[in-house]
C-alpha cells in the first residue's frame, strides 16, 4: 500500500512538471512563431513613400 501510494505521488509530480515546462515551451515557441511572422511580414512590404 505504501509503495503504491508512493509511485502514484511519484508519478503526479513527474505529470504536473512535464505539463509545467511543456505550457512554457509552448508559449516560447508562440511568441518565436509570431516574431518571425512579423519579420517575414516586415521584409515583404517595401517602405511606402509619401508624397508632400
């Protein structure tokens, strides 16, 4: 019983943290998807020229 209980906690500590640095990665890895959107996005339109 003890070591079941033990395996149990055991294993809900490794889910939370994998859950943690998985929601994290995934964040990062947004916000790095969406800056180079941005670049890409910037390199393509040339600079508009306005006339006086």
């Amino acid at each position: 019983m003890l070591f079941t209980l033990h395996v149990v906690a055991i294993g809900t500590v490794i889910g939370v943290t994998a859950h943690f640095a998985f929601s994290l990665g995934k964040k990062d890895g947004l916000r790095i998807a969406r800056r180079e959107q941005e670049l890409k996005t910037k390199k393509e339109d040339p600079p508009k020229i306005e006339s006086q």
